[in-house]
C-alpha cells in the first residue's frame, strides 16, 4: 500500500514538475512586444522610411544618441506610408543588434525610445526608383537628421512579465541645422550640385569650409596653394582648427612666419553615406564632376587660391586616406601630392577582414575542416578582436536594409560596386549568410582596386605622380587597412620608368588613429615639398 502510495505522490510531483516546465517555456516564448507610433502633432503626411527601438541601461545620455558600432541595444523595422497613430511592431521576430533577438535581452529594467526615421523618393536619371534617407547635412546619422521624429525616454522592464506589451510614441521632430556663421578665419559654401540633382531627381547639395591664412585680408593680390584636407562629413574648420589660444593648430597656424596655405575640407554627403568618395559611380551618381566641375570651380572663383595643379595638395585618413590617394591617382594632374593616412582598402585582399579575391563567405573563413569567424575589428594594442564580420554587418542591416545603413560595408558596396536589379547596389555578399558573389568581387577588382588600377596604367599615369605619392599607416590598424598600404607599397617599391619617388611609412605599434606628424608640422612637410618640386613657382 505504502509503494502505491508512494508511486501516486512521484506521479503528481512529476506532472506537477512538467507542468511548471511548460509554464515556464510558455512564458519564456512571450518576450516584451513594442508597439511604436508616431503622434499626428509630428506630421500628418504618411511617412515612408524606418522605425527604431532603441534600449538602454541609462538615460544619462538620450538612447538614441547611443546608438553605434560599439553602442547600445536597438532595433529596426522598415515602415511603407505609415500613417500618424499607426502603430509598428517590434517583437520576437524583429532583428537586432548587438543582441539579436528580444528573448535574449536579460530581464531587468532600461531606458526606450523610439525613433522614426524619414525616407525621400528618388526617382533617378538611370530609371530606377529608390527609397533612402536624404541628408539633411548632419552626416547620415538618423538618430540626429532634422526631420526625423523621437519620442520621450521611458523606463520599463525588459522580460520580467511575459507578453507584456510596451506602447512608445514619436512626437518631437528635430530642428533643421541652422547655417554655419564666417568668421575672419573661416568661410562656408554651398551650392546646389546640377549634376546631381539630375542624377539622383532630388536637389543635392555639396559644400565647402575654407579655413583663411594669416595675412588674408591684408595682401589681396596674393594667392596661396591649397590643402584639401579630405575626411568623412563635418562642417568643422580643417585640421581641427578652432579660434582659441588653447587650439594647438590655431597657434601654428597664426603665428608668424607659418606657411600660408588655404586650407579646406568638402562636404558631399551621399543618400548612401555621409561622403561619396568623391568619385564618379553608378550608385551614387558624378560626385567626382560635382566636385572638379562645380564645386571646387566656385571655391576658386571666390577664394583666392592658385589654380593650378601642382597648388592643390590633398590629406586624409580613413575615408580621407582611400579619397586623397585615389583623387591624386585618378587625377595626376588636377592635384600635385597627397599624404594619405591609415587609407581605406587600397587593396581588396583585406577588406575589413574580407579577402574579395579569394574568400567564398565574408563571415568565415574556410578552412578544410572547420571555419573561422571573419574578425572586422580589433583592439590595436593587444590584437584582440573585438567585432567580427558577421557582427559588423548585422549593425548595418538593423540600421538599414536594401544598403541603406548609412554604414562602412554598404558604402564600400554602393562605390565600388554595380547597380542591382531593384537600383540598390548589389551587394558584394547575401548579409544574411555571408555568401559571396563572385561577379560582384570581380566588378570590385576590375573597377577600384588602387593596385591593380596603377599596374595597369603605370606607363601613362606614373610619369604624372613622380614625387606625388605618400601613405602613412599604423601597423594595428583597428581595421586592418595596414594590409592594403602593405600590397600598394609592394607595387610601388618595384616601379620603373619611372620609379615613384614617394613615401610609405609606419607606426609599429600604431592603430587606425595614427599620424606621424601634427597638423603643423604636416603643413610645414607640404611647404617643404613644394620648394622642392617647384622653385620656380612656389616661393
């Protein structure tokens, strides 16, 4: 008796043990479901463009304005003529980043918001019909561009209640940029682009800011050579340059006896990113002619530089480094040097991790009997890796699908790739699994690599950049652009007829940040040079 009651009492405590467990995945199934909206008060059109969760620990700073590569928890939903007070779902389903998915957020409590992030009809001169942000001269960056509507920062907890459903609306739309003032030191221009516009059917702005040398306004008859200091989006004065005595480069650069130069940085945001490059390309149009056609014509219309090539000398890094080398190499003569630093890919054996010459999937690299993660990021002074591939290219994807994350990857696939079949560019690998297209690599290769462009076309082009060509790279660069710098200069070491004549160097231990001189002394370098290269003219 004492044995059946006994098994009766496991019985109960078995099922009441699965029971439990069922409850439990059940509740654990229901995660925290988002339903976001924007207020009729922010506009009363319908909006076509993106929707954003944002998820934070503190509110100390906006979430939205913590969003990035190494940033908070967000997530993104694409949204088609959303009406005001129709309400988007983010859920289990929704795509994330850094956590992929809701259910694996740990219960406790954070700081949400929403954002909705407006998007403008292209309908572009090459007949395809596009959908993307437009620039509104904030760099590309959703969670700042005027226009676009959040909402207020509110406290909740995450996973702690099953199926809970959390309603966050956007009411606050942000305020257009107002115009940058000129000061003695500094000037500002922005013109409509005419080729752009017909390109893209949408009005596109590029610009300018002009940062004057000592002695301007006194000696009007005197014109000076210019520095184009080439970089991601920023109306900010070149090199840094701010009018305070505490300004290192504001006592270089008004000191006496310092060498007097115009120098400029230009302002071309793409609807892809917040630079095109400067380039000529299918996806996003003649950037490169806005730029040598119309822009660059009405600075030196209105400023007085020395219109000559061999004036025109170019810098950068990053972004920066990849324009300043490719505008010295693709025009030789419209520019006369570049000191380029930390460049992008120069050279496609590493892009970011991504070998396009040889590699079958951007995320992993396969090996025979087993396969590694990509790694995109690392740590320069350990070398420890801190995004992989696969990682990276998630964060684009919440930000934007069809490309139009406004990220690195997607811009690298907007210039240096081809048009697709929708008008978006197509991509060089499936961003879901990594796969790559092997005709996309090779419109890659064939069209942008620096090194195979310049082993082509040395014989002509060679002649016109004796002298002209200098890279400068950490050798941890975080991103691993020291390899493409390493297989340039490999090619450039073995030239002849004629041999290049310029300078490739390194910081042993130096990252993506790397610079061999400051920005006074690189003035002084480029001042040196053209003694050197021009007694006759430049004195």
């Amino acid at each position: 008796m004492k044995y059946k009651l006994l098994l009766i009492v496991l019985l109960f405590i078995v099922g009441g043990l699965s029971n439990v467990n069922a409850q439990h995945k059940a509740a654990a199934g229901k995660v925290t479901l988002f339903k976001l909206s924007f207020a009729p008060g922010a506009g009363k059109e319908p909006v076509t463009g993106r929707m954003f969760l944002v998820v934070s620990y503190s509110d100390t700073i906006e979430p939205r304005l913590q969003v990035g590569r190494y940033g908070t928890q967000f997530f993104g939903v694409d949204v088609t003529k959303l009406q005001p007070s129709q309400a988007v779902t983010i859920d289990a389903s929704t795509l994330g980043y850094p956590i992929n998915k809701m259910k694996d957020i740990p219960p406790g409590d954070y700081y949400v918001q929403a954002v909705l992030s407006k998007y403008t009809e292209f309908k572009r001169s090459d007949g395809h019909t596009l959908w993307m942000h437009m620039d509104q001269w904030e760099g590309q960056k959703w969670e700042t561009s005027p226009g676009n509507i959040y909402g207020k920062v509110i406290k909740i907890s995450i996973n702690k209640t099953a199926g809970q459903v959390v309603k966050l609306t956007a009411d606050k739309v942000i305020p257009p940029i107002p115009p940058l003032p000129d000061t003695k030191w500094v000037k500002h221009i922005k013109i409509q682009s005419e080729k752009l516009t017909k390109f893209w059917g949408h009005p596109i702005y590029i610009g300018a800011t002009i940062l004057l040398p000592k002695g301007y306004d006194e000696h009007r008859e005197k014109y000076y050579p210019t520095v184009y200091e080439e970089g991601h989006f920023s109306t900010a004065p070149p090199f840094r340059f701010k009018e305070s005595p505490d300004n290192a480069f504001y006592k270089d650069w008004t000191s006496d006896g310092f060498p007097a130069f115009i120098a400029i940085t230009l302002q071309h945001p793409s609807p892809y990113f917040d630079d095109s490059y400067a380039v000529n390309t299918p996806n996003n149009g003649p950037y490169g002619d806005a730029i040598h056609e119309e822009l660059i014509p009405e600075i030196e219309k209105k400023i007085r530089c020395i219109k000559e090539g061999w004036a025109r000398l170019l810098t950068g890094g990053s972004t920066g480094g990849w324009e300043s080398f490719a505008l010295q190499v693709l025009h030789p003569d419209f520019y006369g040097g570049t000191w380029s630093y930390s460049p992008d890919p120069l050279d496609f054996h590493n892009v970011e991790g991504i070998n396009v010459y040889e590699d079958k999937n951007a995320f992993y690299k396969i090996h025979e009997w087993y396969k590694v993660p990509t790694i995109n990021t690392r740590f320069p002074l350990t070398g420890d890796p801190r995004l992989t591939s696969e990682q990276r290219n998630t964060m684009e994807v919440v930000n934007g699908t069809l490309g139009r994350s406004g990220g690195q990857l997607d811009i690298w696939s907007s210039v240096f790739g081809p048009v697709g079949a929708n008008g978006y560019f197509k991509p060089l690998f499936d961003k879901t699994t990594g796969d790559m297209d092997p005709s996309v690599a090779k419109y890659w290769i064939d069209n942008w690599d620096m090194h195979i462009y310049l082993e082509k076309n040395w014989a002509t082009v060679g002649p016109k950049l004796v002298g002209k060509l200098n890279v400068i790279a950490g050798r941890m660069d975080d991103f691993f652009l020291n390899f493409g710098v390493y297989h340039m200069e490999d090619f450039l070491s073995k030239t002849q007829n004629p041999y290049y004549g310029g300078t490739v160097s390194y910081g042993d231990r130096g990252g993506h940040s790397y610079r061999n001189y400051t920005s006074g002394e690189l003035i002084k370098v480029m001042d040196a040079y053209l003694k050197k290269m021009h007694p006759d003219k430049y004195k």
